[in-house]
C-alpha cells in the first residue's frame, strides 16, 4: 500500500500517480489530488499523453514513407509525402 502525500489517504498501487513538485522533487498522489493540483482530470491528462503519442506515431510513419517513396519513387512522391505529413499532422493535433 501507497500513501497519497497530498490527503495521507492508503492508496493502491496502480492509482497511485507520481507528481513533479515545483524543486523537482518527486511525490505520490491519488488522481482526486492529481485533479485538484493541476486542474485537469487524470483520465483526460491520460488521454491527451496518449493522443499525443499516436500523433507522433502516424507522424514518424508518414516520414519514413516520405524518405521511401523519394529514394525509391523521386522527387514528386517525396514532395507527396511531406504534405501528407504535413496533413497527418494537422488533423491529429486537431482531433482533442
Ligand atoms: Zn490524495
């Protein structure tokens, strides 16, 4: 068992959340005092770092297939390739 260093409340292990205080020091947390700390809602933070995680997924994808398609189908494919990305890009980082 955990303890929440915020409401000395016992928490279980996978609740518990690591916090990065002001010095750089680190603490554990529950999500209520996760939520009541920085004003987001840890299911939502979760999200986001995930979302934000996929979006630079397609974005590395979509670059390795610029490079391919350049070296194996030339300049027009290459060029192709990058407004895709830039695409991919666009619309995930707008999908939030
Ligand atoms: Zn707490």
């Amino acid at each position: 068992m955990l303890k929440c260093s915020e409401c000395q409340r016992d928490l279980p292990e996978k609740e518990a959340l690591v916090n990065k205080t002001e010095d750089g020091g680190k603490r554990i947390i529950c999500p209520e005092c996760f939520q009541k700390l920085t004003g987001v809602d840890y299911k939502t933070f979760a999200y986001r770092k995930e979302n934000a995680k996929q979006t630079l997924l397609a974005v590395l994808f979509c670059i390795g297939a610029t490079i391919y398609a350049f070296v194996e189908k030339g300049i027009e494919w290459g060029i192709g390739g990058i407004v895709l990305t830039i695409l991919v890009y666009l619309f995930s980082s707008k999908v939030k």
